[in-house]
C-alpha cells in the first residue's frame, strides 16, 4: 500500500469516528435520562450475550405472566359480582361481544366454584385482566336508568377500575422496558454500548408488592 493509499484510509477511518462519535452525541441528547451511548466503550461478544439472554428472559417472564391479582380472598366474590354485573350492563360493538360473553363465561365459572369457607383472591390472566380494563375505562348505557346505576355503584366502581387500571399501566411499563432491552441488543449487535438509565427498582416488581409497598409506605405516614 502506498503512502497515500495509507494516508486515504487513515483520513477515511477519522472520517468513519466522527460520524460515529457525532451519531452517539446526538442520540444521547435525544434520549437523556433513559439511554446512554459510551462512545468509548465497544462491547465485547459477552457483553451482547448478556444483553440478549436478559432481554429474552425478561420478555419470556412477562409473556407468561397469568396472575394479575384483582381482589384478595375477602373482596373476591364481592368484586367478581361486581364486574360480572357492570360488564353484563355496559355497552359494547362489534367483536367485543365475544369479550363480553368470555368475561361472562369465566366470572360465572370463579363465582360458581367460590367457596366462602376457603376463599380465593380474583387472579386474572392478562387478556382477561386487560378486557375489563377496557371495559371499565370505556363504560357507557343509555337512558337515565343507566346513569342512576352508575351514580348509585360508583363507589363501588370506582376502587375496582383504579385497580385494573394500576395493573394495565405495570403491564405497558414492562413491554416498554422490553422494547429497551430488545434496542440495547441490537445497539450491542452494532458495536455500540448502550446503557437503560430509566426506571428503578420498583418498575420491575410484581404489582401486588408495588401496591403492598406504598400501603405501608402510607401507614408509616399516618402513624
């Protein structure tokens, strides 16, 4: 190789550095605070094994994750009751009608096997669990007679939608941190070591502990 074949290539790979340097400075000014590029750190074949296996387990655990916990033992049957009534009651269209018979089907199914000697807590799957989110965010009726039934239960109503609505919201942070470990491999794929500087430990808990944990939290407080 000639001197200035030499000197091409040495221009060339700066060149190559700068874009690359210039390409991390800008995407860690567009995601300050949730990801980070070291733009002097490659990461080595373990480093993308790790992230890969991380990324598969955590997203292996949160697919199969089928114990989304509405009530306890004590509330159970109050709450099934409950649910099966408002969304026997609420307004549906098009394919949500096999929705609302499957909802049905399983609130008859943990009502008629409910045994009030040894209750059970109300334990959804995820699509069930996400359903009669959508249900009782999206609730209608027609008519006053409608509007008086939800005035008269919405006290009822209300702690129940909070809870599915607490237990759909962990779910989309989950998917999200997912998606982040699925973007830290292929970043690693690519040569480039990125960091997930967003979230914390609680993000990563079981609902119920989140909501354990900020009852106590609450308790603490008020003594």
């Amino acid at each position: 190789m000639s001197k200035k074949e030499i000197k091409d290539a040495a221009l060339a790979a700066e060149k190559q550095e700068e874009a690359r340097r210039k390409a991390i400075a800008d995407f860690n000014i567009q995601n300050m605070g949730k990801m980070w590029i070291d733009p002097d750190k490659v990461p080595t074949n373990e480093d993308i094994e790790n992230a890969k296996k991380e990324f598969e387990e955590f997203a292996k655990n949160l697919q199969e994750k089928n114990d989304y916990q509405v009530a306890d033992a004590a509330n159970a049957k109050r709450v099934a009751t409950f649910m099966q009534t408002f969304i026997d009651r609420n307004v549906w269209s098009g394919r949500a009608f096999v929705g609302v018979l499957n909802f049905h089907a399983l609130m008859k199914d943990f009502l008629d096997g409910f045994d009030d000697e040894n209750p059970v807590p109300l334990v959804l799957e995820y699509g069930a669990m996400q359903f009669a989110f959508l249900m009782f965010e999206n609730y209608g009726g027609v008519g006053v007679e409608s509007a008086e039934w939800i005035a008269e239960n919405w006290e009822e109503y209300l702690p129940i939608y909070e809870k599915l609505h607490e237990l759909s919201d962990w779910y989309e942070l989950q998917f999200k941190k997912s998606e982040n470990l699925k973007q830290r491999w292929a970043a690693m794929s690519q040569g480039y070591f990125l960091t997930i500087q967003e979230g914390n430990d609680e993000d990563t808990l079981d609902p119920e502990t989140v909501t354990e944990q900020k009852e106590s939290e609450e308790q603490k407080t008020e003594e």
